[in-house]
C-alpha cells in the first residue's frame, strides 16, 4: 500500500509513504518522498515546509498529525493550509470529525494540491491512489449535495468529502471548505482558494492501518491520557470556561444526540432535529431531519443575537450548504434574529462576510496560521502551543486545553510512536 | 458474558473499534474490529453499535438493542449483518481473551456506552 | 500484512518446510465449479511453504484442459460438494483417481473431503471414492439448531448433514502421524471446522488426527456437551496412500491462514508424500524447472506495466471500499447450496490487495509481466467495482440483489484465480532467478 521508497524512513509506521503533488493544470500527480516530517517535523510544521516549496505555485497542502488516526484521546485532527485571501499569508483551517483520520489512511503523508484546473474538478484518495475526478455534474451544488453525489458514486457512505459550495465556487471571502455537510473551522477561506483552483472537493477513504514503532507502549500510553482526561459531554465545560452562556440549554429543545470526533472523549458536537422530533431514534423517511452544530462560536453569535434555537441551527444549516464561515456569517447574521425559513436562506446567500471571525467572548487577535477555531481559553501563550502541539501531532487543541491533558507525557508518546524525542520547545521551534 | 451496548450514550467516537482493532492486530484501523460503529446514515445522525460474536449479532440501534442469530436475512438498511465465521477480516468478540486483558471496548469507551453481561 | 496473519506466518513450527521442497511440487488448486471462498487459503500456505508452482484450475480444465498432467499436488477445499461432484462427473473423478495413482496428491478440507469419501453412496458422489471411510455427522431428523440455522444442514438423499459446531477445535495426532516432528500428542492442536465432516476411518493406519474436543471460539449448533460427545475421539483427518500417490481427507480446514499449527500438520504430510515421490525418481509429470519462462506479450515500457498495476490498484481499492460498506448490511446470498456473506467480497479483493505490492515492485524492476494479462485484471477489476456498486444500490433500497450477488462473487472468485494465477507464476519466476544466481548459471540452464 504504501510507496516501497520510503517504507525505511523515520516516522513512516505512523504515515503511509509519499507525499502526493497533484498539478491540477496539467490534470496530473505524482509522488514524493515525505523527506519533510525528519526535516521540520510531523504534522502543520511539515505542511509548512512543503507550502514553502511550492509557494509559487499558490498550493494547499492536505495533511494530519502523529497521532491522527490513532487512539491516542483527540486523535482526530487533520488540516488545510493555504495562503488567506484575507490575509495574504499561510493560514490554516481544521479537518476533524472523521476527516483528519480519513486523511491519515487515505494513503498519503501530505498532499499538494497546486495550479488550477480549467475545469471543475475533485480529489478521490483512497489507499494510495490518487485519482482526479470529473466534477462537472457537481458544479454549483451545495455541500450537502455535493457529499451526496460524491458518495453515491463512489458507492459508500463513509467516505469523508472536503467541499465547496456555492461560495467558494464563486470565490468569494466569506468562502469556508465544509467537512461533509457539517461546515468547518476555516476562518481564513481557504474554501474561497479551493474555488478559485476549480476544486470542488477532496474525497478521502482508506482501509489501511497504522503501526507504531512500539504498539504496546504506545497503545498503554493512549490509554492512560485517555483514562486521566477530565471529560464533560456538550458545550457546558467550554461555555463554562469562556464565561459565555450555556449553548446546551438554548439547544435543550431540538437536541437529538451529543457527538464527538474521532477517538475523542468529548463531545463537542451536537446533532439537533427540527425537520422531525429531536426524540425519533430509529431512521425515517425523513432525509435530512436537522444539523450537527458543531461550530461553538457560529453558535453563541446567534443565541446572543436573540435568534430562536431552530432558526438559528436553520441558518447554520444553510451557511454549512452555502459553504461559508458560520463564525463571520452567524456574527453578522446576529444582528438581524429571524424565523421564516425563506428569509433565513436569503439572508445567508446575502453575508457579506465583511466583519473578522472571532468569538463573542474575546476582541478578534491579529489573524495569524491559527484562526479562533479553537476557543480563547487560558490566555495566548496556552492557546498558541495548544494549537502548535495539537497540529503537530493531530490532536484537536481544543481537547488539550478543555481536557486537562498532559502535555509532557502526550508528547513522551512520539518515541514508542514513531522514535521522536521531542519537547514544548522542540515543538515551538518546529514552527520558526 | 457478552459485551452489550447502550446505543443512546455512544457518541460515534470509534474509540471501541480501535481498541479492539488493536487487540486482533497490533495495529490502529477501523477495518478488523469485532464491534462496529454503524454510522453509514451520517446525515440522519441514525448510528449504532455491532458486535459479533461467534453465534449471533448483538445489535444496538437507537430505537432498541437486540441480540440477532447470524444468517437471519433481513432486507433494508437498519443496521448490520456480518459474516459467520472469521474469514481473516473481523473476529468474533472474545472479550478479549486471547490478549489476556479485560475487553478493551468496555475500557476505553469514554461514556459507559458498552457494558458486560 | 496484518497482524494476525502475520504472526501465524512467522510461526516457527513452519520454519524448514521450504528445504522439504526444494524440488518443488506443481500444485494445482481447484477453483471450479462448486468451490467456494475457502480454496484461496490454500495460497498463504503455499506461500509459507515457498511453493510457487501452483495453478488456479476449474473443472473444465481438469476434464479437458490437462490440468492434472502437469501437476503433483491437487488441492480442493470447501464450497458445495454436489455441484464439485456434478460439474467433475465420471470423467473427473476417474482423471483424479488416475492422477493419484500415478503418483499425486489429493488433498480435500471440508466439501473436498466428502467429496472422496467412499461411505458417501449418493449421486453424483459415487464415481469419486477415494478413501475408505463415511461420515456421522448425518440423520435422518436432525434436530433444530441452536444458532447458524443457515450454516446447519445440507441434503443428503433422505437425510441431512447437519454440523454441530462451527468454529475452532482440538485435534489430536493419530497413528497416521507417527513420525511426523510437528506432531506433539501431549499438545492438541487448534483448526478450524466450518461444515467439515466428522469421519469414520475404519483403518487405524489412515487416521492422521482425531478430534479431541471444542474450544471457546466457536458458535454451537448443538448444545455444547453433546457436540463434544459427538466429535470428541471421531476422526477428523484421514490419509492413505492409493497406488503410487496419497490421498488426505480433512474435516476441518488444515489450510486456514490462523492456525499455524494445522498447517504445519498439513505441510508434514505434503512433505513425507513429496519426498517419497521424489526420492523414487523423476517425477513423471513437468517439474517447474520445465514450465516455459514468461515472455511479454508485447514489449512495453516500465510506464506501461505502472498504468496498468495502478489500474488494477485503483479499481481494487474502489471495489474493497463498496465491499466493505457493504459488510455491515444485513443480507446473505444462497448460491447453490452456500450461503454467501457480504465480506467474502472484500476477503477475495484482500487477497490480490495484499499481493499487489508485489507486483508492482516486479515490475519497477524491469521483469517481464505479461501487460495483456495486467490488462485484462484491470479490466476485470474495474467491472467488479461496477458490479460491486450495482449490487450495493439493490441493497440499500430493500431489491432483490441474488441475482447481482452471484454474479459478482461467481465473477470475482474467477478474477481473483487469474490475478494469484500471475502472482504465483512471478513468484516461481523469482524463485527460479534466485536458483540460477545461486547456482552461477542462467534461470533455465
């Protein structure tokens, strides 16, 4: 499965081979030695130098972490890295839920997605093959329909779609890539980038597996962060800790089950119906009976905004299909409450996505490589390494800070991982 | 003794299938377990918890949770049958015996969603 | 590999084999009409045993093709022992009776071992009589099954084979293994019975191995104490030798993949009958040293044999992806007498999953693979992904999918024998490479 060149190399029990460049212009790809995990380390630093490399090529780089993929507690973290065209500098936007790990097995370390296509097209990576797909009959959907398609045609609904909608085919700022139906954490509209290379999606699936150098040690050592992670379900501990209200009870109503990311024991995502009752368990003829809230911040914008609990999620709903940044979208939208379902679409199709995200809680920091998906919890200096830490090893850094994880001893698991000795500051210098 | 599931406390986090995953292979997948995490209707959020053993299928769907005998055929989409005998992809639970550990999905799972009986 | 098998492969009682065959048999492998799934774990034994020679065959290429002229080992595992012994009919069995007489192997797990047991006196079975002996596991009104209905009960004339436990047990030698190392009577060794006969072997001599109980890891049709009762102290292996060949009938499946230990029982009795064999002189049937070397059907470049390996890698991985959606739906197939599950889908892909790596550094070193073979994989392979998809749609919306199922899996079980077939031969291949650099002259001198 994997690429034979490199099986010998440093931390490859943990990445399947090669790192893939697709050349979206000349409708190619091709293969190379991951030599960057050893030279800038796994993980964000590693996409980091690959960005550098091909910068001159507007590239997005598709990777995950260490530990993504593995049971290591919050081992779901994957990620996009792009040039904002808000900002006109790398900056990177969260691939969890399922995707980081689907990433992780696809295949490929990383992957390079440079050029532009000339015509609408996705990425289908699965098990180390690489194939460039078709996307006309995609053009101009919404993610929802987009997710649908792609699974259909591939015949199999766990395959993890990274896409586009409307927005960002139209390239504009307030673009956001969405994990499936759901939406993302892109704040720095890499999902505008994607529109402008005319990639409407990447499709990850894999049935590999990973190895780590010492399975035992690594294995016990997962499980121990797991056992001492101080774990609440829903929004409460984070509400709590930002001093913001308590998103559960505003979602109390409509809230049909508590969800979490890959190998995460909180759960940090919430599944709400409105199209039936929240309380119908068993799957009914009812296609798409709510939406999985899972953007706290494009959450507490709206329920301070005043706007009922079911239209809000409704205008969640239809940001995540529009393919937009629910935290700017739901800030603007804030000021405006609304019920009637038709105005609630117009509204969204009509965001301007002029104001910068941020969370109500906190004033917007200067836009850097990490967005505020992850929330502003135990000051700067806490948020910044979690989020170096976090992308490095493909742990959420929101399940870092919430957690009360053991940084030391999470990072003690690089050696039976993958022989890295590594430390808080190795990881900071791996970041310049 | 057999592993049992409240549907309703898991939370989809695949932490059961890894772990168990592991114990067959010592390697980390979702491909190889002997519990299952159904979660193929992801935009109905319909998703539930499979464990097979070597006589039958304990099958925890939301609306209710059932021990099934393989080779019942059933036809739609609520939830899953498997194969009958191990055929090199998924093992029938052995609560993890041949490791010599205690079954490693009840001891991972986060939220008490799985459980012996 | 993963790591089960892994582990079992590595296992040292399977250590040496490969010196017992350094002048390696032809092994042919029935694939036929009939055969089910379990024929394919023959290939990780022969793998562990670094025998290369072997050949996917079908029963028209047994009654018309020569199949057995160029073999020494014929091996036939599981499926639908009626539909084995109708498509192979008088003429087969009077070709594999001649085949073992003049100096072959016969080796049956399961529906190959009712297959030549001559107390099984029923159309169309009784041309093939192989070996003296009968089943017990037959009534006349079995009773109800505690579980695995559909696993439980085959037709037998007026009477059923009923199978009273499925899974893993005890074997323990007989005096049939006297004098085979491998063989530890203090220590009973783990196989697998999944609808295998339990025998009656009225010659001490034939026994090879008993049943010497159950295990835990295995489902029960009956309750436990009375399928113990049952199996325990019946035959489960039997071996004999006919003319100048051997004959070696098995319950359970001596060849899966897990139990290193039934394989190295296996492999002793390959052994023995393989030295024997060639101890008494040439081998009368072509030895691999005389099969002609692969030569390309054409010449193509290293980028021809990589579009091609990546295709066939590409429609593989797409086909395993459906495959494995479709494992957790809650449908099974009869095909003939067989029940089919949705992962032997996936099972047939992983085997040519698993070898594809293989293939792929071949050729990056320059050998020769024939491109219009990898071609027609790919090809395959791809209408398999189709079938795949087409199969899952009928599924997921409650159609009848019996006639798609067998389609696919008749069709995949095909493709998967031409793809081990290619990945045999370039093992053989290698095989012989390694001879020839060893002894300093070219692979055919």
């Amino acid at each position: 499965m994997p690429s034979i060149s490199s099986k010998e190399k440093p931390m490859d029990s943990m990445y399947y081979g090669d790192t893939l460049i697709v050349d979206l212009e000349a409708g190619r790809t091709g293969q190379v030695s991951f030599d960057e995990v050893d030279e800038a380390g796994p993980g964000l630093p590693a996409g980091l130098a690959l960005y550098e490399k091909y910068k001159e090529f507007d590239p997005l780089i598709f990777g995950s972490g260490l530990f993504t993929g593995t049971p290591v507690p919050g081992a779901c973290l994957g990620f996009v890295l792009g040039k904002s065209p808000l900002t006109g500098e790398p900056a990177v936007a969260p691939l969890n839920l399922f995707a980081g790990a689907e990433m992780k097995l696809s295949g490929f370390s990383m992957v390079v997605v440079k050029g532009a296509s000339a015509k609408p097209v996705y990425l289908w990576l699965h098990d180390g093959v690489p194939d460039i797909e078709d996307a006309s009959a995609l053009a101009g959907k919404d993610t929802w329909d987009t997710t649908d398609g792609i699974r259909r045609e591939m015949g199999e609904g766990l395959i993890q779609v990274i896409c586009i909608g409307p927005a960002g085919e139209a390239g504009s700022d307030s673009a956001a890539l969405s994990i499936n139906y759901w939406g993302s954490g892109d704040t720095a509209a890499l999902g505008a980038v994607m529109g402008r290379k005319n990639l409407k999606a990447v499709a990850l699936r894999g049935l590999g597996m990973l190895d780590a150098d010492e399975p035992e040690e690594f294995y016990d050592g997962a499980l121990e962060l797991l056992a001492s992670a101080k774990v609440d379900t829903g929004f409460k501990s984070m509400c709590s800790a930002l001093g913001a209200p308590d998103l559960d009870a505003w979602l109390s109503p409509i809230a049909h089950r508590r969800r979490a990311c890959f190998a995460c024991p909180a759960t940090c995502a919430t599944f709400v119906k409105y199209n039936e009752a929240p309380s119908v368990m068993e799957s009914t003829d009812v296609e798409e009976p709510g939406m999985l809230i899972a953007n706290a911040a494009a959450a507490l914008w709206l329920m301070q905004g005043g706007w009922d609990v079911e239209a809000a999620c409704r205008a969640m709903e239809a940001m995540a299909r529009e393919g937009l940044d629910m935290v700017r979208g739901a800030r603007e939208l804030s000021e405006t409450p609304l019920t009637d379902a038709g105005k609630i679409t117009a509204a969204v199709k009509a965001l301007e996505g002029s104001t910068a995200a941020r969370w109500t809680v906190a004033e917007p920091a200067a836009p850097g490589l990490f967005g505020p998906w992850v929330p502003p919890l135990g000051g700067y200096e806490s948020w910044l390494e979690a989020n170096r830490i976090g992308y490095s090893l493909g742990i959420c850094p929101t399940f870092l800070l919430l957690c009360g994880t053991d940084t030391s001893r999470l990072l003690e698991l690089c050696v039976p991982a993958a022989g890295l000795e590594t430390g808080q500051d190795e990881i900071a210098g791996m970041y310049g | 003794m057999r592993v049992k599931a409240k549907p309703l406390e898991c939370t989809g986090c695949a932490l059961c299938e890894l772990a168990c995953g592991y114990h067959w292979d010592e390697a980390f997948s979702l491909i190889s377990s002997s519990i299952m995490l159904y979660r193929a209707e992801e935009k109905k959020d319909y998703m539930g918890l499979i464990v097979k053993t070597d006589e039958d299928l304990f099958i925890g769907r939301p609306e209710g949770a059932e021990a099934v005998k393989l080779g019942d055929l059933q036809k739609g989409g609520k939830g899953g049958g498997a194969s009958a005998k191990p055929i090199l992809i998924r093992e029938a639970c052995d609560l993890c015996e041949s490791s010599g550990l205690e079954p490693q999905c009840v001891a991972v799972c986060p939220h008490g969603a799985l459980y012996l009986e | 590999m993963k790591g089960r098998t892994r582990r079992a492969a590595s296992h040292p009682a399977l250590a040496g084999y490969a010196a017992a065959f350094k002048s390696v048999p032809s092994v042919a492998v029935y694939c036929g009409a009939g055969a089910s799934h379990s024929w394919i774990w023959f290939t990780d034994l022969l793998e562990r045993l670094g025998i290369f020679d072997v050949r996917f065959v079908s029963h028209g290429e047994i009654l018309h093709g020569g199949a057995l002229d160029a073999s020494d080992f014929l091996l036939v595992g599981g499926g639908d022992t009626y539909e084995m012994a109708g498509s192979l009919g008088e003429e087969g069995a009077a070709i594999i009776e001649e085949f073992v007489r003049d100096g072959g192997l016969y080796h049956g797990s399961c529906a190959g071992a009712y297959l030549v047991l001559d107390g099984v006196d029923l159309e169309p079975f009784t041309p093939f009589r192989l070996i003296t002996g009968d089943m017990l596991n037959v009534m006349h009104e079995p009773p109800p099954a505690r579980c695995l209905e559909h696993k439980y009960l085959a037709p037998y004339g007026r009477d059923w084979v009923f199978h009273p436990v499925y899974g893993e047990v005890e074997l323990r030698p007989g005096p049939a293994a006297d004098g085979l190392s491998v063989v530890n009577a203090a220590r009973p060794l783990g196989a697998p019975l999944f609808g295998g006969p339990v025998l009656r072997i009225p010659d001490p001599q034939c026994r090879l191995a008993d049943y010497a109980g159950v295990t835990d890891r295995a489902a029960f049709l009956w309750p436990r104490v009375d399928a113990e009762r049952l199996i325990t102290g019946r035959q489960a292996v039997a071996v004999r030798s006919l003319g100048e060949g051997t004959v070696v009938a098995s319950g359970p499946h001596l060849e899966h993949p897990l139990f290193p230990l039934a394989n190295a029982l296996l492999a002793a009795v390959f052994a023995r009958h393989h030295q024997k064999r060639v101890a008494a002189g040439p081998l009368p049937r072509a030895t691999g040293e005389t099969r002609a070397r692969i030569e390309p059907d054409r010449v193509a470049p290293i980028a021809g044999y990589e579009v091609a390996l990546l295709e066939i890698k590409r429609q593989v991985s797409n086909a395993r992806i459906v495959g494995s959606g479709l494992e957790k739906m809650p449908v099974t197939w009869k095909i003939g007498v067989k029940v089919w599950e949705p992962e032997k889908i996936r099972m047939f892909l992983e085997y040519a999953w698993d070898r594809l790596p293989y293939l792929q550094d071949y050729a990056a070193r320059g050998l020769p693979i024939p491109i219009r073979k990898l071609e027609a994989l790919a090809l395959g392979y791809g209408e398999v992904t189709g079938l795949a998809k087409t199969l899952k749609l009928a599924v997921e919306s409650g159609e009848d999918s019996q006639a798609e199922a067998q389609t696919l899996l008749t069709g995949l079980k095909e493709l998967t024998a031409s793809f081990l077939s290619l990945y045999f031969r370039l093992r053989l291949e290698e095989q012989w490479r390694t001879a020839a650099r060893y002894r300093g002259t070219d692979a055919h001198g």
